[in-house]
C-alpha cells in the first residue's frame, strides 16, 4: 500500500497558476511552481549564450541542447498560464526570459498605477458590505481578498480594523450575535479566525431554527388542510356563532364550553 501511495504521489501534477491580473500574487505563484520543478535558474539567468569555439565539445553542447529543452518547457507553462490576448503584444517571444521580463515590465505597475489601484481597493474596502442571504464562509473570503490585494499594493491593515469592519457590514440578522462578541470578547485581541468561527456557529444555530420553523409550518398547514376537509372549521365556528363566542377562550354558557370540547375531540 506505502509503495502504491508513493507512486501515485509521483503523478500528481501541480496546477499552472493563471494570470488573473494580478501580477504580484501570480509571480508568487509562477516562482513557486517553477522552483518546484528545479527550473526558475533559467528565469533568473536565461540561457547562457554559446561561447565560440565550442561547437566540438559534446559535453558542453549536451548542456546547451539541455537548457533550450528546459527553455521550451518553461515557455509551453508561461504560454497556458497567459491568455493568448496578452502573448500577442509580447515581441520577442524566441526565449522564456524576455517572456517574463516583459510581463513584469507590463503589469508589475509603476508607483502612479499602484496608487491608483490601491484607491480603488479603499473604496471597494469602504463600500463592501454582506449581501442578504449570502453565507458567512462567501462573505469573509470576499472582503479577505479585497484586503490581500491592497497588502500586494502596500497597504496594510491592522487585524482588528478588519474585525471591526466585518462587525459593521453584516446583515441585520447577525445584530444580536455582534452584540453578543462585542459584550463577551476584547474586540482589539478578537482574531479573524475566532470571529469567523463564533459566525459561522451562530450561522448554523439559525440554520437550524429556521428548518425547524419551517417544518412547524408544514404541519400546521396540512392539519388545517385536513380540518376544512373534514368540516370541522365550519363546525366549529357555527357553534361558536350561536353561542355569540368571539374567540376559542371566550366561553359565556357551558354550552359553548361543550361545543368547544366537541370539536376539540375531533381535532
């Protein structure tokens, strides 16, 4: 079994990463997967250029013919993780290296297109807020992602500002719980994590109320479906009208007392 885990281990591929536009966090990616693979010496260094004279020694060409073959499989990743849009405006494509240095001249942004990045990814922080119904897991990832993009742009925001910040974009469902974690926790040693968690209870918690409601429902419509069947509603309010009986508590004669528990033993 260890031999058959071992093996399978060895066939297991590991993702290209896509370029999404971010360039930073792809480049983290990129740099990861091709160290994995024992190749990023050639992004950092290219291929060494054939000194003269070399054309005899087999040893040496063996290395050079090794290098444009680890060449190739680089630029067949870099050609799946790129859309074909963004590899038609790269000129000098023959190499990996120019490849990757023009994508970083590209996308890697000057100072002025940070910024301007990076007040966009304020104003998207400010403005996000919990959509009704969406759940607590879809909602942190959402706001979590804003707040990485703006760390790749320099900006960084202290863990307890962000807590605050998800406190005051919930739903207005998740008022009492707020007001629960803010009497019952420190909110500045409160953890993104720990909050996460006690949402994601409460979440449950509701979850659980509302299917119970729900199934309380059911069996009060369909007990009342069988009572019209029945003619027991019918029944029951003549007897109540002649007895001037307003509401089923109301019981002015033991008349309507009996009519009452009549119609009660057939519920």
């Amino acid at each position: 079994m260890a031999e058959s885990s071992n093996a399978n281990t060895k066939f297991v591929q590991l993702a290209i990463p896509k370029f999404d536009g971010y360039y930073e966090h792809w480049a983290k990616l990129m740099e990861n997967f091709l160290r994995a693979k024992e190749y990023w010496n050639l992004i950092e260094v290219g291929i060494e250029a054939v000194p003269e004279g070399t054309e005899g020694d087999g040893e040496k060409m063996r290395a050079m013919e090794e290098q444009l073959l680890k060449d190739k499989k680089i630029k067949n990743y870099l050609y799946q993780a790129i859309d074909r849009e963004i590899m038609e405006i790269i000129l000098n494509d023959d190499t990996l290296k120019p490849i990757w240095d023009s994508m970083k001249q590209k996308f890697k942004g000057s100072t002025r297109v940070k910024r301007a990045q990076l007040q966009a990814l304020r104003t998207e922080y400010e403005t996000i807020k919990m959509k009704e119904g969406e759940s607590i897991n879809a909602y942190f990832g959402r706001i979590l992602s804003v707040v990485k993009r703006m760390k790749a742009c320099g900006e960084s925001i202290q863990k307890r500002e962000i807590a605050g910040k998800i406190m005051r974009s919930l739903t207005s469902r998740f008022n009492y719980v707020v007001c629960s974690i803010e009497e019952s926790n420190n909110i500045d040693t409160l953890t993104i994590d720990e909050l996460q968690s006690s949402m994601l209870i409460h979440e449950q918690r509701m979850k659980i109320y509302v299917e119970e409601e729900h199934a309380l429902k059911v069996s009060h419509d369909e007990r009342e479906k069988c009572f019209k069947e029945e003619g027991v509603e019918d029944e029951r309010e003549k007897c109540f009208k002649e007895e001037g009986v307003e509401a089923e508590g109301d019981f002015h004669t033991a008349q309507a007392r009996q009519c009452w528990n009549a119609t009660n033993v057939i519920n």
